[in-house]
C-alpha cells in the first residue's frame, strides 16, 4: 500500500517538475532579455540626451549673441 502512494507521488512529481522547471528558465530568458535590451540602449539615450542638451545650449547662446547684438546697435 505504502508503495502504491510512493509510485503515485513519484509520478506526479516527474510531470510536475519539468512544467516547472520550464516555467523558471523562460523567466530566467525575459529577465536575460531584458537586461540586455537595457544595456544595448543605455549608450542611444545618452546620446539623445547629449544632442538634447547640445541644442538646448545652441539655442540659449545664439538668444544670448542676439541680446547682444540688439544691445550693441
């Protein structure tokens, strides 16, 4: 009898742990996925936010030469 409900639990165990097994690994690859995706755009955004703040500068300077310029006349 003892042997009986060992079998069963042994075999629900066998089906069960590869369904979890699977479930962790493909978690395991979206976060892998993810971190990587991060690391591969971090260098595009700075430099987004480099040419941002270029133009942001530009801008302020050529207002700033205008002043000036209205200034000086």
């Amino acid at each position: 009898m003892m042997n009986k409900y060992r079998s069963v639990l042994l075999a629900l165990a066998a089906v069960w742990l590869p369904f979890y097994g699977c479930e962790s690994k493909s978690d395991t690859v979206t976060k892998g996925r993810e971190a990587v995706k991060e690391v591969v755009t971090q260098p595009f955004n700075t430099l987004e936010a480099a040419k941002d703040s270029l133009k942001h500068s530009e801008e302020k300077s050529k207002a700033a030469l205008e002043e000036a310029d209205k200034e000086a006349k």
